[in-house]
C-alpha cells in the first residue's frame, strides 16, 4: 500500500525523535521540523538543515540564503514556495544548533534513516533535484559524489540534468563563488533554464 503524502507529512511535522529518543546528545530545542513537498513537485531542492531564521519561520529558506538560492534557480518566491512544483526537502527538518563558533551543526542522523526513503518514493514526479552542499550530495550520489564538495560541484555535468549539485547558498560560502567563478559562468545558466523548462515558467 502506497502511503499517503498528506498523512507522512503530518508524521514528519510532528516528530520528536530528536529530542525523545535521540542517538546522541537530545536536540537542544523544541523540535520544528520543516519541510515542503507535493506530489505534483517536479523539482526537489535537498538541502542541510533549517538554521535559527528558518527555525522561527517554519518556512524553508526564509533568510539571504533564500534569497541567493531563488536567484541561482532564475524563480522568485511565489513559485519557490508553491509546494505543487517545488519540494524542500532538508536532509534533518529541524534546525540543529549552534557549534562552538557559531556555526549551525550537521543535520541530525536521526532524520534520513527514519523519514527519507518513505518521503521520496511519495515524490514520483521529480525531473530535477537540486543538492545543495555535501550532506545531500553524499546521501543522494553515493559513490558518485567525489571527495569533497568542490570536487563533486566541479563535475556537475555528470550528474545533470537529474542532479544539480551546488553549494550552501550561504554568505559563508560568498568566498568559494569568487575563488570558484566557472560555478556561475557555467553551471547556473544551465540549472535555471533546465528549471525554467521542468516548470515551464
């Protein structure tokens, strides 16, 4: 029997294994797991994990993140956000801390092994799924994904159009773009007009 989607994401927005029954340390907060997704979709972004803006949204990628992201796709937010073309599917739904520095910490294991497998196969009209930064890649390419980030995104056009690999739309990260200009000369042109062709916009 196929499970519902309506029914898997009422499952996923109320989960709390993270905190009740986690494998490490409990998440240091109430869990909010976040997630956008249809049946319809017909491009998946899988990306890390909410940080603290998006936590205190509920919506994905509401932050200068968002913003760099849309901009990559070529789309603006009202079909970013239009869950009938558009799924957002992080690799742990729930916003998992900071790291001594500040930075946010890695995806949560708990989430992949328990709510992945189930959640893709709901999604059966996927043509192109974006894979923003190495958690993703690594999980989604397996033995395809190379070393390390910069490697894999280098190689894009193995894995296109099926697979765009990309890395965090973050201002972390506005260094690597500069020391790394082939990303934007050559890769973005062909993910926005792949995008624009898989949703006919």
């Amino acid at each position: 029997m196929v499970e519902q989607l309506s029914d898997l994401l009422k499952d996923i927005r109320s989960c709390r294994i993270c905190l009740e029954e986690p494998n490490t340390t409990p998440l240091p907060h109430e869990p909010r797991p976040v997630v956008q997704a249809a049946t319809s979709a017909r491009i998946a972004i899988f990306g890390q994990a909410p940080g603290t803006r998006v936590h205190a949204s509920g919506k994905p990628f509401t932050d200068p993140s968002g913003d760099r992201l849309r901009d990559w796709l070529g789309i603006g937010e009202d079909i970013f956000y239009d869950e009938t073309r558009v799924a957002i599917v992080p690799m742990g739904f729930c916003f998992p801390g900071l790291d001594a520095k500040g930075g946010d910490l890695p995806p949560r294991k708990e989430c992949a092994p328990l709510w992945r497998a189930r959640l893709l196969s709901a999604l059966p009209n996927l043509k192109t799924t974006i894979l923003v930064g190495q958690y993703a890649q690594k999980y989604h390419l397996g033995a395809k994904a190379k070393k390390t980030l910069t490697e894999t995104v280098e190689v894009w056009a193995e894995y296109a159009p099926d697979f765009f690999p990309t890395p965090h739309p973050s201002w972390r990260n506005s260094g690597w773009l500069k020391k790394n200009l082939w990303f934007e000369a050559e890769l973005l042109p062909v993910l926005k007009k792949r995008v624009h062709s898989v949703l006919e916009v």
